[in-house]
C-alpha cells in the first residue's frame, strides 16, 4: 500500500525523468497525491498481477507542466475524466497506469489512484519521455487511444471517440481551450492487454531511487565526461536550454558537445554529430552522482552524460511510424 509518506519519495525518484526544464509541476502534483492520500491508501499492483478481464486505464497530463504549476488544478479532474470514461465504455476502471515515464505522470497516477480509491498500476505506457499522448507502446500495438476523456481544470470534462490519428489531433486543441493543460484519461484496455504491452516496474523504481544516485535501479552507461563550458537559453517564451560542454579525452584532443533540453527530453550533439541513438534517453550527472535538471547546470561543472536503454519496441520506430490516418466521432 501506498501512502502519504511515500510520495516524497515517489517525487525524489521521478524528478530525474521530469520535463526538466520546469519542475514547479512535480511539486504542483506532489503536493496534490499528498492531499489525496490522507484520505485512502492506495494499491500498487504489479502487471503480473492485474486482473485479466477487468479494465484499466492511462492517464497523462496533456499540454505543458508549466502551464499546470500556473494555472493550478482544483482536484477533481481525475474523478470527472474516469468517471466519463467509465460510462462511454459501459464499466468501472479498476485501475490506471501513467502513459509514460516522465515524472509529473507518475505522481499524477499516484493522486488519480487515490482519488478514485482504484489500483495504481507499476507500469507505464512507453517506456520513455515522448511529447505526445499518441507515442505509446500502446499504439505500436495497435491499441486505440480512445475512448479516452480529457478534463480541463475550468471544469470541463470531453469524451472523444475516433482513431488514434484523429482522436491526437483534437486532444491539443481541447487544451488550448483549458489554460495550456489538462487531465486525460485514456487507451482503455484489459488486464491481459496492459501486461502484454506496458511497460513494467516504473513506479517501483522511482520509489526505490537512492538519494543521489537516483538511476542506481535503472539500466544505463556514461557516454562521457565534460566540462560546463556555456549555458544558453532560448527566445523568450521558450522552453529550450543548451548546455555546451567540452570533453578532454586521453589522446589530448577534445570534442565540443552540445546538449538541448525541452520541455520533452534531451538531445546531444558531438562535434555535430548525434551522441545517443533513438533507443535511449540522455541525462546528466553531477560528480556527487546526482541527476541535474538543465536549469541547474552552471559553466565549470564536471558532469557525466549517461544514456538510459528504453524498450526493444522503440528500436525499430522512425517518427513517420507514430503518424496514423483516421477519422474521429
């Protein structure tokens, strides 16, 4: 059982795998599962074990993290969403999953779970960061987003039925509408389809992280060690920071790397030349073994660049891959 102590550690954990760039959200969301689990302890089943026939569901915010931490969340998103869900589908939702491992998404699983008073499942939806809520193992799989339903924190709460194409299409203009952010709720599926496809053990991990070396529980490899050398930011408005370093290698020589940062996940470039392959995910760790959001990256820091393996499915997916046709309802 889950409870309200163990959300700090949930937050410690899932900071690494935060959209970096803003991490008031991760805060914003703890602070709300907190709340929610002095009410009610909360489950955490493991995909081995979720029910075969019964029905889960994944949950996201949609939009920007930093839109949630300005424009708050009055509670009861999670509760109109499911329960939308739950009456398009014809039954009760036993439990939910984040859709993939950014870190708002789990604590947010966490306080939907507690919430509705359902199972939070260890697992998730993609096995990586991705920037949209169609890029899901799920969909590799040729399981439809929808019925999914999408609940703005103005009080609104909309239920789309229609391809994963179409359905992607509309999500980002229903939060337009909703102050830059909403809760969705989505990819409906059996107990049999979640442990087929999810992605297992993400919100054990997170829990488990040891202070200052939160990937101890993640398979990983450095890729190199540089200097902080530069910090640049974006137009205003802009999420985007790069970080330029510079690596001395043994041989004397010394490559210039440039590392960027959005809301979605890092990239990095040596000497121009793409550093980590379409399977893995970049992070960058301090000398004390600690991951650094981009924001607290300072000219003169030693740090590690280290790559995270993400799951086999991803391996053989080009972005054209994710664009699927279709027609909504």
């Amino acid at each position: 059982m889950l409870r309200r102590s163990d959300v700090a550690h949930l937050v410690r954990g899932a900071r690494p795998f935060a959209s970096g760039v803003n991490s008031a959200a991760l805060q914003v969301l703890g602070d709300w599962a907190e709340a929610e689990l002095d009410t009610r302890a909360v489950t955490l089943t493991a995909p081995a074990a979720v029910a075969d026939d019964a029905m889960y569901a994944v949950v996201t915010v949609v939009g920007s993290p930093t839109a949630l931490a300005e424009n708050l969340p009055n509670g009861t998103e999670p509760v109109r969403a499911l329960r939308a869900l739950e009456r398009t589908i014809g039954t009760r939702v036993r439990g939910v999953l984040p859709i993939n491992t950014a870190g708002e998404n789990a604590v947010l699983a966490l306080a939907a779970a507690a919430a509705l008073g359902i199972e939070l499942v260890d697992a998730d939806g993609c096995g990586r960061v991705r920037p949209t809520v169609e890029d899901t193992l799920f969909t590799l799989a040729g399981v439809e987003m929808g019925p999914c339903a999408v609940a703005s924190p103005f009080g609104e709460t909309t239920v789309l039925e229609g391809t994963t194409g179409r359905v992607s299409e509309i999500v980002p203009r229903l939060v337009g509408a909703s102050g830059g952010w909403a809760f969705f709720a989505g990819y409906p599926v059996t107990g049999s389809e979640l442990r087929e496809h999810a992605n297992p053990g993400t919100i054990a991990r997170y829990l488990d992280a040891e202070p200052g070396n939160e990937l101890a529980g993640v398979a990983h490899r450095t890729l190199l060690r540089a200097t902080i050398t530069n910090i640049e930011h974006g137009p205003a408005g802009s999420e985007r920071i790069s970080i330029l370093m510079t690596e001395r290698r043994v041989s004397g020589s010394a490559r210039r790397i440039r590392v960027d940062a959005d809301e979605a996940y890092l990239g990095a470039l040596a000497d121009g030349v793409p550093l980590q392959s379409p399977t893995q995910e970049l992070f960058v760790i301090s000398e004390s073994g600690e991951v650094l959001d981009p924001e607290r990256c300072l000219p003169g820091m030693r740090v590690d660049l280290v790559a995270v393996e993400l799951p086999a499915a991803w391996s053989v997916l080009s972005d054209d891959t994710m664009k699927v046709e279709g027609n909504a309802t």
